[in-house]
C-alpha cells in the first residue's frame, strides 16, 4: 500500500515538474492574478490521475488485495468477539436463572 502511495505520489510529482516547465516556458498560460500554484497544482492533478490509473494497475490491483485482507481479519477477529461475548453472556444468564431458582 505504501509503495502505491509513493509511486502515485513521484507520478504527481513528474507532471508538476512538466507543468512547471511548460508554463514557466510559456507553452501553457499562467493562470489569473496570483492563482499560478493552484493552476499547476490542480493541471498536475488531471495530467496525473489517468497515467496513474494506467501505469500503476498491477500495483493498485495488489494494493486492493492487501486491503481485502486486512478487512476480512477485521471481519474474523470481530466475529470472534461477538462469539466470545456470547458466551459469556449465556454464562452469566445460566448462573443468574440457576441463583434465582436456589432463592425460590
């Protein structure tokens, strides 16, 4: 998961090194006013996220797998509390049925 995140970031990074370039060279406007960071930024971003999506599929389908993992163990771990609490309900039930009947 962490290596998706860094290669999703260094992909970020690249386009707004390109973008940077471009628009420092005059290829691509600077934007309105002071707003040039945010149209890098927010350029960066949409030049980013399909060659993203596309260059780091294997990566991201194992990334889903490791993630499906961990939600299943979550799932387990949690169904065997509830399992536990149960149990321990049920006991304490019997014990308390078993004290009332002796009181009677």
């Amino acid at each position: 998961m962490l290596r998706y995140t860094l290669m999703r970031l260094g992909i970020f990074v690249g386009c707004f090194v390109v973008v940077w370039g471009l628009v420092y060279a005059g290829v691509v406007p600077r934007g309105l006013g002071a707003s040039n960071g945010v149209w890098m930024l927010l350029l960066a971003l949409v030049l980013s996220a399909p060659i993203s999506f596309v260059v780091l599929r294997k990566e991201r389908d194992r990334a889903s797998v490791q993630i499906v993992q961990r939600v299943d163990r979550a799932k387990a771990n949690l169904e065997a509390n509830r399992s536990q609490e149960d149990v321990a309900d049920d006991a304490a039930r019997s014990t308390g049925q078993a004290a009332q009947g002796q009181a009677s």
